[in-house]
C-alpha cells in the first residue's frame, strides 16, 4: 500500500471532470454491487437496479454532479480526477451537511484519498454554518471499507434495518 503523496490536490469540481468520475466510479462500486447482488438475491436485485446497475449508477453520478444543491469536490494525483464527494447543505434537517456520494478510483484506494475527500466536505459543511455532518453507506461486506473509513473520521453509526421482498 502507498501512502498518498503530498502532491494530491482536492478542489472543486469542473465540468471537464465528468466523464473520468463516472468512468473510475463504476469500477470502485462494482464490488458493492456484487455484494448487494448476493445479500438480496438476484431478482430484487434486478428490480432495484433495471435496466442494469451501472446505467443507474452512472445517472446518480451525472445527477449528484450536475445538481444545484450540489457542492462537489476532486481529488487529484498524478495529474488525473482520482477521487469525487459531492456535498448537500442543509439536507434532512436544518445545520446538517451530507456527503450524498463518494469515491476513489481503484487504482488509488487504500492511500488516504477518501479521508482527505471527507476532510474537505467537512471543512466545507463548517464553513456553511452546519454543526452535524452524515454520510450513508451499507451494512453489507461490500460497504466494510467506507464503514472503516467513516468510523475513522469518528462518525457514528445510527443502526437500522431495511427489509424487502419481492412480492409475487
């Protein structure tokens, strides 16, 4: 594992950035997504995620970086978009700063990246005047590694249970 270097630079997202986020993101979530796939089995899996799940993912990624409501963030290394969160103000409730999605590409997971995003969407939620920051992630196996990260951060997990059934 490499430690992330100095030279990594986290600013603000540019539209020219779009294509590479959508593209490192579908690689970093398609271990979630199989994991997801084994905990609910494929035909609620199918049902959640028509017509395939990276189309749908792809539009979450489009939607979160093109919205208003929106403050988005890169990480940069070695010349490339690495890594994205983008970031919703006063969502769910008043003073309450959500990181709405996060990742890093593959290639640079493991070297500090993800830390160095959620640092920054805090910084940038303080300076907005919120005094609560959340982020959302799965209890699955696939989630374990944002699960670590955000416990890291001294995040606490508020636990629940979302059932579902494909009905007949």
């Amino acid at each position: 594992m490499r430690a992330v270097s100095d030279e990594v630079e986290v600013r603000p997202y540019e539209d020219s950035d779009l294509d590479t986020i959508v593209e490192f993101s579908l690689r970093a979530w398609e271990p979630v997504f199989e994991s997801m796939r084994r905990v609910l089995g494929e035909a609620i899996f199918a049902r959640l995620h028509q017509p395939e799940w990276r189309a749908v993912q792809a539009d979450a990624v489009l939607s979160s970086c093109r919205s208003d409501e929106r403050d988005v963030f890169v990480a940069v290394a070695d010349g490339r978009v690495v890594g994205f969160a983008a970031v919703a103000l006063n969502a769910f409730h008043e003073r309450m700063g959500v990181v709405d999605i996060i990742a890093v590409d593959p290639a640079y997971q493991r070297r500090g990246i993800g830390t160095r995003l959620m640092k920054r969407s805090t910084e940038h939620m303080r300076a907005h005047g919120m005094d609560i920051a959340a982020v959302g992630t799965g209890g699955d196996a696939g989630h374990g590694p944002a699960r670590a990260l955000y416990e890291s951060l001294g995040y606490t997990a508020l636990p629940g249970v979302r059932y579902l059934r494909l009905l007949d």
